[in-house]
C-alpha cells in the first residue's frame, strides 16, 4: 500500500505546483490536522478494529461497525471491509475514509490488491493536508506498474465552499519512470463557466527541470503598445537550459528574446540575445538588438574568471523595448573580463574594462588591461607591511583623446590596534606613480610623468557607553568620539591626464576616506585634522533606537593640487540621524551643512509609517545645491493600504520642485484570494529618449498599464520602488 499512496501524493501535490498557485496559501489556506499514525506496527503489517467481525482463518474475514485499519503510514475507516486471504484483496465499502500525512480521501468503495499492490478508489473525493487543494474524482486507480490513473477529476485550490475556479479532465495518467503526467480533454472553469478547453497536455511531476510553455507576460505602453511575451522553456541537460520568448508588440512588431544558461561544478554563465528585424515604430528599416554575457568560475584552488559583456543597436533600445538588466537612466554598458588570484597574503586582478556609452556624453576612457596586485604581511610587535600596485593601459573611443599606461606601486607599514572599547591606527604610505601618456600635442600634458607623494595617516576612537532613560524604558547611551590626522605631501599633478578619476563627495563616514577623488591622476595633498563623534541609544533587546553621528574636516594648510582647491577653511559639517518612534514611526535624515554660510549643501529624509507589513506611507526629499551645476529638489511619496478584504492599493509620486513637474506616478490595485490574483497597474514617467544628436529627452513622458494574473510585488515596483534604508535612488 506504501508505494502506491505516495505515488498518488506526488501527482495531487505536483499537479498544485504545475499550475502556480501555492503563492497565494500562505494568505488564507488552514491545513488539516494529519491523522496520528503512531503506532508501533511494522511495515506491511495491519491492525483492524470493528465493532463485529467474522473470520474464516484460510478464506477470509470480514469486519462491520465502525471499521478502523492502520498500518504504519495509512489509516482506513469504514462501514464495512472484506479481506480475502486466497486473492489478497482487501474491500473497504461504506463511508470510507482513506488518510495518510498528507491527504485525506472519502469515497464509498475502496479495494486494494496485495499481490498486485494496486488500489482503486471509486467515487471519491480527496483533500491535501499539507498543501491547499482539493477535488473529486470518479475512480482513482493506482498501481505498482500502470502507475495513476484518475477519471472524471477534478482539482482546485480555492475555499471548499468558495470555488472561483476548477480544472475538470476526462483522463489524468502518471506513468511509472517517466517525468510527465498526461491530461485529456481539460476544461477550466470560472464560477461553473467554462473558459478554457484543452484536448491534451502534459505537466511535470517531479522536481526536475522541465521543457515547456511558461506563463505569457502581457503589457501595454505608449512605446510599445500592447504587448505579449510567450516565454518557451527547453531543458536541454540537467545543467543547461534555454529560453525562448517570442514577444508580440502593436507598436513595434516581432522581437524574440533568448536566455541560455549553463552550471558546471566549478563555472556558471548566462547569455542573452534579443532581437527585433524590423521596428515599425521606426521612419526606416531598422533592426535592434542587444546581447549580454555573463560567467563566473573558478580554476583551480585559487584562480577565478570572470565576464560581464553587454552591448545594443542603439542609444533608445532600453528606453524604448525596456531590459530586465539596466534602467532607463543608465549612461553605460559595461564590458568587462577578468583574471583574479587569492591566497591567504597575494591577491591579483587583472581585467579589462571597457563600456558602451549611451548617448551625447562623454566617452568614458577604457582600461585595457589592468592589473593590481595588493600583499600583505604581519612584520612583528602587531605591525603590518602591505603593498598596492597597478599596471594600466587606458584608452578613449575618441582618436584625438590622450592614451596613458600607469604604472602605481604603494608600499605601506601600518600599525593597528583594536579592542571592544577603542581602536587606533597608524600608518605610513609612499604613493608612486609613473605616467607615459600619448597622443598629446596641444595640450599641457607632459610623455613622461613621475610623482612620488609621502602620506601619514593618524586615526583614534573610544567607545563609552552608560545606563540611560529613552522615553521612560531603560537603555544604554553611548559616545564614540573619532579624530584623524591625514598629512599628504604635495607635488604639480596638472600635467597628468583624467583617465579614471572624479571628485568624491563625502558623509559623515566618507570624512575619514583620506581621498577626495576616485581613481589615482589626482591625489590631493592634505593637512587636516577630522573630528567625528557617534552617540546611539540601545534598548534592552539590543535593538538600536537613536543614532546620531557629525562630523567636519578642519583644514590646517590650503590645497595646492588645483583640482582639490577649497574656499573654506574647514568641511561641511556632516550629520547622519536613525530614529525609531516607537514601533511604527522610522526616521532617517543625512545633511551637510556649510559652517561659514549656515547652507545646507546636500541633504536627504525619510519618515516612514507602517502599521503592518501592508500598511505602509513613506515620503522622502533630497535635496543638492550644486550637482554638476544643477540644483536638485525632489520629494517622492509611497504608501501601501489594504481597501478591503483581498483588496490592496500601491501607490508612489515622485515631484521635482526645482522644475515643478512629476517625475514618476505610479499606483496599482491588486486582488488575492485563496487561490488567484489579480493585479491592474499603471504609470507615467518620463522617457529620457536620446535624439539622433544624442542628446537625452527631459520633457517627454510614457505612460503604460498592465494587468497580472499572478502575484506581484507592486511595492516595489516602478522606477523609484519602495526600499529601506530610506534614500532616493
């Protein structure tokens, strides 16, 4: 009875999966309380309990009244059971109640040979324990050999009382040794209303990979109009797949998107081509592609490879077909190959790293190749020795721009010190760097460059801490001031190129980084002293309530490095503050203020309220006086909220102050009962097309509206979907 109970498990646990219900479970799904089977029978063995019995010891014995048969894994009740010991068929008839772990069955009549080990359930009705799901059926024939035979069944995972939706088939068959069961002639109701025929189709029944059609994606936008993806899965082998999905757009016409995947014990990769002949949104001819490939591995113990290449057609492909790899407001593609080494002291990287660079910007310069290599040893008495070094080629897709190869080497001995109530450093670099640059006539760059700088780095901090009151419950105060003392030697570095190096823009943690720029062809020189202090509130489940950390720069000597120059003596004051107001209420806020003009240079804040994981309102502001000589002032708001039984609202507004205009407006209504879901979503935003100047849009917006028959994540998503820590995107 064992293997043919599970077999029959399998196939009503399986056919839920095959059908994508089980998300919805969790919500409204009570399991039945399994049978106890404890018992201290052994396998094959059986104990029956009637009210009255007559047996026949070589013929047979039959059982009336309250008919109860265990065995180890399975209890069977019943009005009335025959066991024939010639044949070794029991029949079971009356009431019969078949229960295991995982389901329980009742029918009128339930027969089981031994010898053949097959069973045949007639006119039943079965429901999961374990799993929602439940059904009728008008004979269940199950066997060691002929596998599981269901006839006029049916399945659904909705409320017993509450059908919204049932599959009915003629024929369901599961097969011993294959990996798909069959079903014949499916209708698919709605309320009682047929809305689906299918004559025939196949579905997995185990947990190994399986080719077949996945779930169409259907959407609609002004770009693309309505449109429809039809996902194909072909498993090729255990350990590669492939994906095709054909995808229809009104606008457009015929793109097909294909997704290869490979694992292997030590290396695993993905490539993914699209391609659409012929955009008929397009005043000529014009076919649109993009490709990316990606693989991570490891050769032998130490060796790692890795590749991250993608490339397009054009400028608009994202903004226009959309990606489930980059976003609309992305300005590079990366393409990058690599070779890395680990041990325990030596790490080497050697990669190289170019971009496909969308639209009229500037033409980033590529590292082909480069190669760091970093060491690191204890040298005695707690003090350590490390070495960084870097070999680089750069280059720029613009012929007329200056090539450089670097060359970088930064030997250090530093000595550190940490305990649970203090830490200290000290440390002492020379930074050498040697430049042979090309493709430089007209300008004030020099072939041949040597710079060789001196830095000392001074660092300490304590922790104190005390019992205190946080709003009338105890808690523990503590006060971790900070002071650092960086000296950086000076030297000319205006004829040096720009190769991979931007300005940095600092925190309240980024005060202590040592570095104002990115990248090595500026290092500025430094005489200054940094000032920092944290002070945390802790509640006694060790939960953090309060913190606020500040922190300034104070400038001993005037930068000479051009690119560093400051008008102020001293930093912005940084300030960082995490708030938790009570158990509901959450405040996180991060500002630099200038103390010679009391303005506020950068700032962002987030309140959040969340009554429950559903009931959420969250609005945010961030705020930069001069971002590459552009002001930013924007205030976004999301929120969350059940309307009503199985009924729930997202919406987020995103607004521009500076431009008084909406940047992104997005809300959607989803519906989730027992055993389906609805989702209606729609949202306007702008669409940052590139003109054919390559010049970005800043005024046209897009607008769609999709509708899904499985469950989404509405809060997040959209362009500025709903996330914690609390900042903008």
């Amino acid at each position: 009875m064992s293997s043919i109970q599970n077999k029959q498990i399998i196939f009503i646990s399986l056919l839920l999966m095959s059908i994508g219900l089980a998300d919805a479970q969790e919500v409204c799904f009570v399991p039945l309380p399994g049978p106890i089977l404890e018992n201290s029978l052994l396998e094959g063995q059986i104990q029956v309990k009637a009210e009255d019995s007559e047996i026949n010891q070589d013929t047979f014995a039959q059982f009336k009244g309250k008919v109860e048969i265990d065995s180890s894994q399975v209890k069977i009740k019943a009005d009335e059971a025959l066991l024939n010991r010639q044949t070794q068929t029991l029949n079971a008839t009356g009431n019969v109640s078949f229960q295991d772990k995982n389901i329980t069955v009742s029918s009128q009549s339930v027969q089981l040979n031994r010898i053949s080990n097959e069973l045949l359930i007639e006119e039943s009705f079965y429901q999961l324990n374990s799993v929602q799901g439940h059904g009728k059926a008008e004979k269940i024939s199950l066997g060691a050999t002929t596998g599981i035979n269901l006839i006029e069944s049916s399945f659904t995972s909705c409320p017993v009382d509450d059908e919204v939706w049932r599959i009915q088939a003629s024929n369901i068959e599961i097969t011993p040794d294959q990996s798909r069961g069959v079903v014949k002639h499916a209708r698919f109701y709605i309320k009682d209303v047929p809305v689906l025929y299918l004559p025939y189709f196949s579905f997995p029944i185990n947990d190994q990979k399986q080719s077949g059609i996945l779930y169409p994606i259907p959407a609609s936008n002004s770009s693309t109009g309505i449109s429809i993806e039809q996902p194909v899965f072909w498993n090729i082998a255990p350990n590669y797949d492939l994906t095709f999905s054909p995808r229809l757009m009104t606008e457009r016409g015929l793109q097909l998107k294909t997704e290869f995947r490979y694992l292997t014990e030590q290396h695993s990769g993905q490539a993914n081509i699209e391609y659409l002949p012929d955009d008929r949104d397009l005043d000529t001819d014009t076919e649109r592609y993009f490709y990316r490939f990606f693989h991570s591995g490891q050769i032998g113990k130490n060796w790692r490879i890795n590749a991250d290449i993608n490339g397009l057609s054009d400028d608009n492909y994202i903004v226009d077909l959309g990606s489930d790899y980059f976003n609309r407001a992305d300005t590079h593609l990366y393409k990058t190959l690599g070779l890395s080494y680990f041990s325990q002291n030596l790490d080497v990287t050697a990669q190289f790293r170019d971009f496909e660079v969308l639209g009229n910007y500037p033409d980033s310069y590529r590292a082909l190749p480069e190669i760091r290599l970093n060491y690191l040893t204890p040298i005695g008495l707690g003090a350590e020795f490390q070495i960084n070094s870097e070999l680089a080629y750069f280059e720029n897709g613009e012929l007329d721009n200056p090539t450089a190869t670097r060359f970088h080497i930064a030997p250090t001995v530093r000595y550190p010190f940490k305990n649970q109530w203090s830490e200290f450093l000290a440390e002492a670099t020379v930074l050498h760097t040697r430049y042979i640059q090309e493709n430089i006539q007209d300008s004030a760059l020099a072939e041949n460059v040597s710079r060789t700088l001196g830095q000392v780095k001074v660092y300490g901090s304590l922790a104190f801490e005390r019992p205190a009151s946080w709003f009338g419950t105890q808690a523990t105060q503590t006060f971790e001031p900070k002071v650092q003392y960086l000296y950086t030697s000076f030297e000319d570095q205006n004829n040096i190129g720009l190769y991979d190096t931007t300005r940095l823009f600092n925190d309240s943690a980024g005060l202590f980084r040592g570095q104002e720029f990115t990248g090595l062809d500026r290092i500025s020189d430094n005489n200054q002293i940094t000032v920092g202090m944290t002070s945390r509130f802790v509640d006694n489940n060790n939960q953090e309530r309060f913190k606020l950390s500040l922190g300034q720069i104070f400038y001993l000597k005037d930068n000479q490095v051009v690119d560093a120059s400051k008008v102020d003596d001293r930093s912005a004051l940084a300030a960082e503050l995490d708030w938790q107001i009570g158990s509901k209420w959450y405040v996180h806020t991060q500002a630099q203020v200038s103390t010679i003009t009391d303005k506020v240079e950068r700032s962002s804040l987030s309140l959040e309220y969340q009554l429950a994981e559903n009931k959420i309102m969250q609005i945010n502001h961030r705020y930069v006086r001069d971002l590459s000589s552009e002001k930013i002032n924007q205030v976004g708001i999301t929120a969350s909220w059940p309307l009503a039984k199985n009924w729930q609202w997202v919406g987020r507004w995103y607004h521009d102050l500076k431009l008084n205009r909406t940047v992104e407006s997005y809300t959607g209504v989803q519906y989730e009962s027992c055993c389906w879901t609805v989702s209606f979503v729609a949202q306007r935003y702008l669409s940052n097309r590139f003109d054919d100047n390559g010049a970005q849009s800043t005024d046209e917006f897009e607008s769609g509206f999709n509708v899904y028959f499985t469950t989404r994540n509405l809060l997040r998503e959209g362009l500025f979907g709903y996330r914690r820590p609390y900042l903008l995107n």
